[in-house]
C-alpha cells in the first residue's frame, strides 16, 4: 500500500480540511498510510487527530511587508511565500526535503501547497495538485490577474515572474537539477483535479482544466433545526470583522429567522444576538440538513459553501474579505445568483441589498436554474474518483 501526504500551506478557513477529510478517510479504508503536513498545524491538529490521522508541521515562510500591497496574481502569491528570496526558498525546500526522507511519501497531493510541488519536483516525487480553482490557476504566463482594476502590465507581470523563477533555478543548481523554463512548468504535475465546476472556477474561461467536482462538506457538523415560523429562512456563515454587528442587527429585526455560525464570534456578540428566532452557533453545522430549505445564504464567499449553496438552488449575498472570495463574488453576480457588498461598505449598503434579495425572486430563479444542470451531482462519487486518481499517482 502506498505512504500519501496532504499538505497545506496557504488559507486559513476550515474548508481546506473539508475537502481533504473524506478523501483521506476512502484512502485509510482502502489499506493506504496517509499523513497532513500543515502549515496552520497548531490550530487543526486536534481535529486531524479526533479523525484518528497524524499531521506534522509544514515549513513555511511568509513576508508580512510584501503582503501588505495588494497582490495582483497568482505569482505575487508566491512571492509573498516564500518564492521572493532565494534563501527563503532553499530553505523551504530543505524542510520539505526533510519530511520526505522521514516519511518516504509515494505521492504528495497539494492543496494551496506551492513549495510542496516544487519540492516534490525537486526530489522526484510523484505529485498532484487537488484544488478548487484558486490555488490551481491556469498553465499561461503570465499567471492571471484576480484584481484589474490596477492595471499591472503584462510586461511587468513577466517581470516579476522571471524574478520568481530565478530564484527557483537558483535552488534547482543547488540540488543539480536542470532549471525550469517557466515558473509555470514548476506547477505541472500532469495530474491536476479541480474541485469545482465551470461556473465557479476562480479564473472564468480556463482552457482544459479537469473538473471533477466540489466537495461541500455537506455532512460535517452538529444537525440544527430551523427556528419555527413561516418567515424566510436566512443562513450565515461569516467570520468576525468590523462589519459583523451590524449585519447582525439588520437580520435581527424580526422579518425573518436565521441560523448563523460565526467562527471565532466572543460570547458578548453571540449572546447579544441570540433568540428564539435567531440561532447562533460558532462551531460547524449540517449543510445537508440546512440549505435545501434556506431562501438566502450570507456568506465570504468561500468557494465549499458557495459550491454547495449553487449545488442546492440557494441564492448568495455575499461580503468578502480576501481575493479568492473576490473572485467568487463576482461569478455569482456574472450568474445571477447573487449580489455583494464589500466589507468596508456594510453599514451604507447591506440592508439595501438585503431587501433587494429577499423582494427580487430572480435570484432564486436563476439559482434554481443552475442547480437543476448539477442535479445528478454524486459527492461521495467524486470522493471515489479522486481516491482512484490519487491511488494511480502513487502507483497502484
């Protein structure tokens, strides 16, 4: 049986490990050793460890001062990671050099783990990147944008890409491997799924990916029922920011009734808020039981609970924080199935585009609509499949 190691590196969200969990679980029943190397170890390890899995540390380098400017693609990502500096990155790989030869992986399966396929390449170990679209962009130079609106030159962009990808062959002389001739050829595994569909790939248009499908997390969590009434019911899922409480005090005013979970949300705010007719929980709930009878989700635009609000017909007013979610905003909106508000906007626009979703039932329509295309949609189907796919990338 074959030694699997799923790593992690960027993200911080729980729905990172929602997609690794089932796959990991198929691949133990099916005699294999698998392993999480995570760069958030510290916060998740419990949770690896109440399924009965061992997890380690993954190395990793961050430059807060370089992520302090707005990152334009998928390249700045990696420079603010480790990827800007030649040390750095050595580094980096020498880590992951270290766990392969304590651990003798026969396949590295990445999430958002960048350094762990460079470091798999460097090593020659088999590998495959297993993402919903974000952390998997697609194979041109230079990578695409996520933010347009600054106007970064394609010159510029392969500038700054040539950069990235000296400092790689500058490791790869180190290790007296050939060089790469892109920085796009260090990401090719040959064996890449996306967890996601078309319509929600974080870059619209990608030539040739393969879609394989999301995995939602449906049945993760504690199984909570709808407070009673006949008002229309409001699911939110979003994490703690300036904005929060006053998203809260709008879907409080009775009008409707809401289940919310807020990771990491103090008491005071939960406490603040709670009813009969508005039920809080910071902890994960049943999807599956939750959002075949929700009428709107108020989400970050997380691409597991947009996947599965799109999966069930649920319209989405969404409030991101970050770029991916950015991404996501806008193919709801380009669908329409939802609209958004941004983050340092919510006290001028929310309640406006909250009213307008619960009056305008075109967003549902068109939710509805899309939902019928993936109405055969077999999630435990795709568990299988990737299960196999990773099975062959190990070999046998």
């Amino acid at each position: 049986m074959s030694t699997v190691l799923f790593t992690w590196e960027l993200g911080g969200n729980l729905g990172h490990l929602v997609r690794y969990l089932p796959i990991a679980r198929l691949l133990r029943q099916r005699g294999h050793e698998v392993l999480f190397v995570l760069r958030e170890r510290d916060i998740f390890s419990t949770m690896i460890a109440a399924e009965g899995f061992a997890s380690v540390q993954a190395p990793f380098c961050f430059d807060r001062e370089a992520a302090a400017r707005e990152l334009v693609n998928y390249a700045d990502i990696l420079a603010v990671n480790g990827f800007g500096d030649p040390d750095h990155l050595s580094g980096l790989m020498n880590g992951w050099s270290s766990i392969f030869r304590e651990f003798r992986p026969d396949v590295v399966v990445a999430q958002s783990a960048p350094s762990s396929i460079l470091a798999a390449q460097l090593d020659r170990i088999p590998a495959m990147r297993v993402d919903c679209g974000f952390g998997c962009p697609p194979d041109e130079a230079p990578f695409p944008g996520f933010r347009p609106w600054l106007k970064v030159g394609r010159e510029e962009l392969l500038a700054r890409e040539q950069r990235l990808l000296a400092h790689v062959n500058r490791v790869c002389a180190e290790r007296g491997v050939p060089p790469f001739s892109s920085l796009q050829e260090v990401f090719r595994t040959g064996a890449d799924l996306l967890l996601t569909v078309p319509e929600l790939d974080h870059y619209t248009g990608r030539r040739g990916g393969r879609y394989i499908g999301p995995i939602c997390g449906l049945d993760e969590g504690a199984e909570v029922e709808w407070p009673e009434g006949s008002a229309r019911r409001i699911f939110v899922y979003l994490r703690p920011f300036e904005g929060l409480p006053t998203i809260l005090q709008i879907l409080s005013s009775g009008v409707c009734t809401v289940i919310a979970v807020l990771p990491g949300a103090g008491d005071d705010l939960c406490s603040a808020f709670s009813s009969p007719s508005f039920r809080i929980s910071t902890a994960p709930l049943r999807l599956s039981h939750l959002l075949p009878t929700t009428d709107i989700a108020i989400t970050n635009g997380g691409h597991g609970l947009a996947s599965a609000c799109l999966l069930a017909g649920v319209p989405m007013l969404l409030v991101p924080q970050v770029a991916e979610q950015l991404m996501t905003v806008y193919n709801y909106e380009r669908l329409g199935v939802g609209k958004s508000v941004r983050g340092d906007e919510v006290e001028a626009k929310f309640a406006s585009a909250f009213t307008r979703m619960l009056r305008d039932s075109s967003y549902r329509e068109n939710a509805r609509r899309l939902s019928r295309k993936y109405a055969s949609y077999d999630q435990m189907e795709v568990i299988r499949r990737l299960s196999a796919a990773i099975e062959e990338r190990a070999g046998g």
